[in-house]
C-alpha cells in the first residue's frame, strides 16, 4: 500500500519536473536573442535603437512564453 502511496505522491511532482524541463527552451532562446543582439550591435553600432527595440521585443515575447508554461498547470489542473 505504500508503494502506491509513493507512486502517487511523485507523479503530483511531475509538473514542476515538466515545467524545468520546458524553461530549458525559453532560456536558450534568451541566450540567442541577446548573444545575437550584441554581434549586430558591435557589427553596426550605428543601429543601436532598432537593434536593441527588437531584441527586447524578442526577451519579452520569449519570456512570455515561460510565464504561460509556469500558469498552465495551474489552470488545467483536472
């Protein structure tokens, strides 16, 4: 009996193991706009303005992306 108990009480955990593992993809994604970012930056620096409006644009969109996977669970809780 306890082994179900235990069954039960991990597979509540995988959520938050499903949420880590589905952050992994946002943060590269930040890692890419900004390492991206700073070569377009240091290749023309006369584009500073648009260069930095678009990859704020892409950290907010990306992040986004996270916030709703980290709401999700919660909302679609069964």
């Amino acid at each position: 009996m306890s082994v179900l108990a235990e069954v039960t009480g991990s597979l509540s955990n995988l959520g938050s193991i499903g949420y880590g593992l589905a952050a992994i993809g946002p943060g590269i994604g930040v890692g890419i706009i900004f390492g991206q970012g700073v070569q377009a930056i240091a290749r023309q620096p006369e584009a500073y303005g648009l260069i930095r409006q678009n990859m704020l644009l892409g950290f907010v969109l990306t992040e986004a992306l996270a916030l709703i996977g980290l709401v999700a669970p919660f909302m679609f809780r069964g």
